[in-house]
C-alpha cells in the first residue's frame, strides 16, 4: 500500500464533507494532541491496553498528521527519513547504544 | 513512496541503537505526545508558525505512530482507512456538511 | 498559603512584561498542553524521574492552569470541590473501591 | 480559600475509594496530559469553548496537579512562586516586555 493512496481517500472524504475549511496547520496540531492524549488515555493506569481501542486511535493521531502533511505539502514518508537521518548524527550508535540517554547528556 | 520501505528503515536505525527495549506500546505512546506536544508548540501564541521546526516535529510524530504500529503488527495506512470507513458512518455527508459539530450533537 | 496571593503575582509578572494580549483562553489551553507533555517527558522511558525538572514542569502547568482559571473569573479550589463532588457522585464508594475502572463500565 | 483545605479533600477522596495505589507520579503525570488535551479540545475548531466544559476540564487538569504535588511532598503555590523567579530572569521585563519570543531568542 502507498501514502499516496491513503492521503488521496482523505482529500476526498474531506473534500465531500467540505471540511478543509477546519483544518487550518493549527487546528491541525491541536487536534494531533488531542488524539495523541486518547492513545495515551488507553495506558493511563497500567501498560496493558485494548487494542482495538489502541488501534482505533492510532489511526486518528496518524490521520490528522498524513492531513497537516498534504496542507503542508510535505511528503510523510520524506520527513521521517529526513528526520531519521538526523537523529543518526545526534546518537551515533557507538555513544547511544543501548541508552535512552538524551544527545545533550550522552 | 511506500510505508513499508520507511518502517523498514525505522526497524534498522533502531535493532543498531539497541533501542527496542525502551519501545513498550505505553512508552511510545508517551511519546506519541510528546512530540505532539512539541509540535503544538510551534503555534503556541499564534497560526504562524516555522516550517522547519513544524516539518521536524511533525517528523517526529509520524515515527513515533509508525513505530507503535509496527510494534503492534497494525498496518498504517489500513487502519486509517478502516477508521475513515467508521467516522464516514458517524458523519453521513448530508448531516456533516460544512458543520464542524461532534457527531453526537449532530 | 492562599491561592488569592499566587494569583495576585503572577498578575503583576504578567502585567509588567504586557503578557496579557497573548493569553487568550484559547493560547493558555495550549499552554497548558505543552507544559504538561514536557512534565510527562520526565517520565517518558521510566517511572524514575528528576525531583527538580517534575517540580519546574508541575509548576508550569499549574502557573498556565491559575493563569486560565483567573483569566475566567473562577476559583481554582472551587472548581476543584465542585468537580470532586460530581466525581463523587459518577465513582460511588462502594462501586469504585480499588478500581481504575471508568464510571460507564463499572 | 486556602490549597490546604483542597488538597485535604482530595486526600480523602482518594482515601476512601483506595485509589492511591493507581496513582504512581508517572500514572498522574499521564493523568495531567490527558485531562489537559480534554481542555484543548474544547478549543479544537476555535477560540470559542462552552464555559461550563472548559470550567470542568480545567478542574480535572488542577486536580491531577495537586495530586502529583501531593504525592510529591511539594507545596503547589511555593513551587508557582519559584519558578515565577526563575522566569522573571530569563524573560527580564526591559527585554520581554510585549513580546512572546522564547528567551533563548530575545
């Protein structure tokens, strides 16, 4: 399956809901949050959670990135290779290994 | 460009850094919001926001979603198309037009 | 120590640097957010956390938190009580006991 | 009213429903993100929130708060006051004064 796909069955059915009006970046990083905190909320007391209800928000949390990517005319998948490439300079495997260590205390 | 070949490069950086074991579904769910929390930051006191720093956090979000998806053997693009199937019920186009109402309070 | 006297000083720090035009409802939700995930990034890969960086984060959230509920004429510890006793009534002694249960599945 | 008082009820609260043992300071600092992106959804779409949902979300964000600093052994105004200093020297007012940039950039 490609991103492209995905990202076009959004535009659509935002599009018939004439919804893109909502969707400002903003909004977009607002409701990222939100969705992000009803993942978590699946894990609030102990690590074992329902997944269907995991998965269910997931998807949200990942749907309304794929949306603030497409209004942003970013490639989802670039970015996080861009970003991974990154994140290699700042924990070089012989320093990071095996730590969660932040870069600035490593 | 497709999902797979990117969780396959996520998969690798990680397996090098020994860093599967800090991965339980609670702590990356954590960190699902933490970085959308980063992410939201980028508009704290307004709509204008740097687009570098949105594309690094947005970067970060979307690693972190793909990593738990994987860890917990969900497609992501499925199941955000499966989810759009859902809330397309819970948001018949005729009721949901242009409306930005909870479905409840539709 | 009162509430009242808290309050009052943050007013004053805020008044003096003209803060005030930043925090709209809106913006200080956010705030609070942000401030809450960096509290929680504490705890991102353990329940082991820094006593000083918990205390500086609790502080923010709780700083954005008093700011917003002044900023809306309410009483911080009121609108606690209040809610407590709504709770009260949702999670009744005898049906909550040792439970994280949530109120519709008890 | 004092934080004393308040922070004495929701001890008896917890008390009486045997919920300490769900409430490690990572579960509360969880608890504290959650609630608190159940405040920022009030504000998802725009600035204009019902008063009576922000008035009770804002309380369940206080709530967690106290607790944590409960659970802590930190005085939940004392720690506002500190940080109130601290951030007074990095935001000094000749420097801040009317502007929202972060101090790493003033």
């Amino acid at each position: 399956m490609s991103t492209e796909r995905t990202i076009e069955a959004l535009r659509t059915f935002m599009a018939e809901r004439d919804w893109g009006q909502f969707h400002s970046p903003e909004n977009l990083a607002k409701s990222i949050s939100i969705e992000a905190a009803e993942l978590l909320e699946c894990y609030q007391w102990d690590g074992d959670a329902d997944r269907d209800e995991v998965t269910g928000e997931l998807a949200d949390v990942l749907t309304y990135a794929l949306l603030l990517a497409d209004r942003l005319d970013l490639d989802p998948e670039q970015i996080v290779l861009d970003k991974l490439e990154r994140t290699g300079r700042k924990y070089p495997v012989e320093k990071a290994k095996g730590r969660s260590t932040k870069y600035d205390r490593l």
